[in-house]
C-alpha cells in the first residue's frame, strides 16, 4: 500500500530557479491538497483540488502554481523560487467527496514530505 | 474564520505518566475537530477526530480527546505515556462542509526515561 507518494525527498534551488513537486495516491481519492510546514507555524494550506479537473486556493497561494493531472497526480510548482519558500511541503488526498457528494469528516491522508532549501 | 491555538510548544513527561496536550479552537459553525501525529521525517497520521456524535472520542495507541463547547476546547490525553509517544501532535479543525483543514502550530511530545 503506497498510499500517498511524493518526488523528490530531498531538493536545493538557487533564487529564480523553477522546480516541479509530484504528488501521486493510488486509494482513488477525489481530493487532493498541498500543505506546507514552517516551524512554529504548522501546516498551512496552498493549494486543493476538491475533484479531477478543478483546483482552488487556500491560505497561502502566493507563488505556486498547481495541476491536477488526472484523477491520481497534482503537482505543485514553483515558477520562481525564493528564500521564503524554504519549507517542507506536504501532498495529502482525502475521499471527503464521494460520488458528486461531502461525506463524513475531510480526514487526510499525507505522503512523507519534500524538503525544499531555497538558496 | 476558524483557527487552532495549541498551548505549549513542548511538552516532556516521564514513561508511564499522564500526556496532556491542549488545544483551543475558534469557529463561526459547529466544527470538525482532529488530532494528527506526525513521528521523526514522516507524514501527519489521523489520532482521532470529532464529528459532533460523542463528545468523548477514543483514537489509536490509547489516545482520546474530550470536546468541551463551553470551553472551546478539544484537548489530548493519555493515561500513561510510552517511549514511542514521542513525536509532534497537531490539532485541527474544519467546518463539516469545507475542504479546508487549519491546523495549530502543534506541541512536541518528549517522553523520559
């Protein structure tokens, strides 16, 4: 059971370089997020995509770009990295929307982490 | 707007004592409240949540958290703390028909031998 999957672990970028988190769940979940975490701060939201086709934005969109590829994929992008965005970024997926309806409790489930160092 | 305040950035107990781990919520509508544990270089996992039904839920590893509407409180114990309870705990909170989850700062949990 992978369960939720991201790429890379581990990436350094200088200042105005771009870069591409991949995020992949195979529990055909509809719902798929980006998170990142700063110390002190816990997680805060970016981006989500409610279903394949549709993204939205959350608390902290400024300077990323998502793409939900298909019903299993959403990646983040980083057009023109900067220092602030040095961050460990976390996809999660849910199946809070099930058949075209809200079900339940929004529970998540994470992937491991990508740690980004913006130089 | 909703929002998760966690009292205390860290928390250190001894083997075999009480764990309590507070968190404060705010919301403009009954809400959705969690507990996620997150060990050493991995992802957040769900310790238990509220739904409104119970207000005393019981999660994983002997975890429960009791929902005081009064208090606007949802806080975290454990009877008796392991070694392998060591770890940062976050609590959040979502309104029932939302997508989005805020999460506190979280509390890392140290645990003595």
């Amino acid at each position: 059971n992978a369960g939720v999957t991201q790429t890379p672990k581990f990436q350094v970028l200088k200042t105005g370089q771009s870069m591409t988190l991949q995020c992949a769940q195979d529990m055909n979940h509809n719902s798929m997020y980006w998170y990142r975490q700063d110390p002190g701060m816990g997680l805060r939201l970016i981006y989500y995509s409610a279903s394949e086709g549709t993204t939205d934005k959350g608390e902290v969109p400024n300077g990323y770009n998502v793409s939900r590829l298909n019903k299993r994929e959403f990646s983040l992008r980083l057009e023109s990295a900067a220092p602030s965005q040095t961050s460990v970024y976390f996809c999660a997926s849910s199946d809070f929307l099930s058949g075209g309806r809200k079900s339940g409790a929004n529970v998540l489930t994470f992937g491991a982490g990508s740690r980004l160092t913006v130089l | 707007a909703q929002s998760v305040t966690q009292l205390g950035s860290h928390v250190s107990v001894s083997e075999g004592a009480l764990v309590l781990l507070r968190c404060n919520y705010s919301s403009s509508v009954p809400p959705y409240l969690f507990w996620y544990v997150q060990y050493p270089n991995q992802g957040l996992q769900l310790l238990l949540k509220y739904t409104s039904a119970a207000t005393l839920v019981k999660g994983i590893n002997g975890f429960e958290a009791e929902f005081k509407k009064s208090e606007t409180s949802f806080h975290l114990t454990k009877p008796s703390a392991h070694m392998s309870d060591a770890a940062e705990y976050f609590c959040a909170v979502s309104d029932p028909g939302g997508f989005k989850t805020i999460f506190g700062a979280g509390t890392r949990l140290f645990v003595k031998a």
